[in-house]
C-alpha cells in the first residue's frame, strides 16, 4: 500500500513532547506512523512506543513501516476511548508523553471507498473502523429530519443546516441516498455557492458533521483526554492537534478544567496539569504552502506536575 501522508506540525510536536531515552510514548492516533517514527528516533536507543489507531489499513501500513524498531514499539487495533484497559493489559502504569493527531489523514480523504470527501465518489461509509458501527449512509437514509438539522448545526457548525436536512429529506423520499457525490449535489443544492463561507465548498461543513456522528468523535474525546492525563507521569507532556473549533474548544475547556489555578479542579476532575500553550501553536506559512491541509491545525500542549 503506497501513502501520501505528511504529518502536521511535526517539528512543533517533537519539540513540545521532548522524546529521550528510556521512557513511554503514547500516540493515541498513530495514524501513518510519521510522528511517531520521529519519537522512536529521538528517544533510542530504549524509549517505547505504544501506538492506538481504530483503522486497519493505517494499523497494517504502520505496523511495517516500524517494524525494524522491534520490541521498541507496540501497534494497537483499538480507540484511544480505552486507553485504560489498553494500558493494563500491557502492565504500564505510566508514560511520558501522550500525543492525540485528531486529523483525518490524505490516505483516508483519497481513499474513495472511505466516503470521508466530497471530492471523489464512493459509498457514505465515513468509519474510521470499517469493522462496526453505523455508517453515514444509514444516518443520511433513517434519521427524522430533526436529527438531521442537529447534527448538521452542531457538528457542523452550519448555519444552513435547516435547507440541507430539508433538501435531504426530500431527496431520499426520492431515491436512496448512497454516495459520496450524490450527499455533496444535494448539499450543494440546498446551498447555492453564493451563500456558502469564503473558499469553502458548501458541502466541507455537513461532511464534517456526519464524520464526527459516525465516530462518535466529540463525546469521548474530553473523558479521552482526562484519561491520558491521569497515566501522565511527574513532568510527562500531552500533545493535541485539532482540525476544527469544536474539537479544539474541547481540548481548550479539558486543559483548563485538569489545571485549575486554584489547586481545585471541577467537580470530579482533579487539578494535575500545567499549560504549556497559553495559545495553540499554529503550522508556519511555509507548512500551510507545502502542506495545504495544515491550515486549520492546532497544537495545545500541557504538562502533567503532580
């Protein structure tokens, strides 16, 4: 399998997550393994890395592209919601470094059988585990209309949302709405480009909604975050890269609640980190130019001081 994956903000992550010897990495999203092969280099000769992924196909393309680093890194088939139980059966009771990519990779967005992008046509799928769960198409075909509306005004943070579930609606009263191509026609539809956002195609915003209902992606991200947090040892560093407002407002809130200044934390969240980025870290005009899909990243790092 041949991948065109750049990582974002790589240079940035590395400095932040301070990769050395001897010590225990934890990419909750290890996607294509660029951050990550970059976090075994610099913490050899010893330092372990446990790598989380929910998709196959980014599992078996990782799993050999590291495979020379041998007992030094361990790829998992699983979603970082159970980073807990992941990390008992392994026997670790801590690490040093935890990285969350929350970004959709070039891979799956190319990949037309994903269903991730308007751009390419192919079935709604949109998993980022093919093995289970439900799929964009049964959202798009099953939902009442209601649903539809919430899902695309709060995940999308469309203001349209009322004329794209209305157009959607009519539409698959019609015919079954299957693909890819077919979703963005109606969108587009329901929203003349004229009415969309400034260089954005009217269907990014819906596309992104149905993707994050998919995978349920939103609510376990904060419990996500608390959990690798709590595995943090004394001066060990989080690192998280978030691609829209929604996600990034969560890692924001999460951050400051777990770094309370007044030694309290909020209700059952305990007070145990320290910020590092009082604003998020944003991708250089350089990347943004040679990595066009960086634009929208966001990097907030803390650090664990109890």
């Amino acid at each position: 399998m041949t991948v065109s994956h750049i990582p974002v903000l790589y240079d940035e992550v590395i400095k932040n997550l301070r990769p050395a010897a001897g010590r225990v990495y934890l990419d909750c999203t290890v996607g294509y393994g660029g951050h990550a092969e970059e976090i075994l280099r610099q913490s050899s000769p010893d330092g372990l890395l446990i790598g989380i992924d929910q998709d196959e196909d980014a599992i078996s393309f990782t799993t050999e592209r590291l495979k020379d680093y041998g007992k030094r890194v361990r790829i998992v088939h699983d979603n970082f919601k159970n980073i807990g139980n992941i990390l008992k059966e392994m026997e670790i009771d801590g690490v040093d470094g935890v990285l969350f990519d929350l970004g959709v990779s070039t891979y799956q967005l190319l990949n037309p059988e994903r269903g991730f992008s308007f751009r390419n046509n192919g079935p709604l799928d949109m998993r980022m585990d093919k093995g289970g769960g439900i799929t964009a198409e049964s959202l798009l075909n099953d939902l009442p209309e209601d649903r539809l509306v919430r899902i695309i005004r709060e995940y999308g943070e469309e203001r349209y949302a009322h004329r794209i579930a209305k157009t959607i609606a009519r539409e698959r009263r019609r015919e079954r709405i299957t693909s890819t191509l077919q979703l963005a026609r109606i969108i587009r539809y329901a929203i003349p480009a004229s009415r969309g956002g400034k260089g954005i195609d009217p269907a990014t915003r819906t596309f992104q909604a149905f993707r994050i209902a998919v995978n349920n992606e939103l609510d376990i991200l904060k419990k996500a975050i608390v959990d690798a947090s709590m595995i943090l040892k004394p001066a060990g560093r989080i690192c998280v890269i978030a691609f829209h407002s929604l996600e990034d407002r969560i890692v924001k809130h999460t951050f400051r609640e777990l770094s309370d200044t007044r030694g309290e934390g909020k209700g059952d969240v305990p007070c145990i980190l320290k910020i590092i980025t009082g604003r998020p870290i944003r991708p250089t005009p350089e990347e943004e130019r040679t990595n066009p899909r960086s634009r929208s990243a966001k990097l907030r790092t803390a650090e664990r001081y109890v």
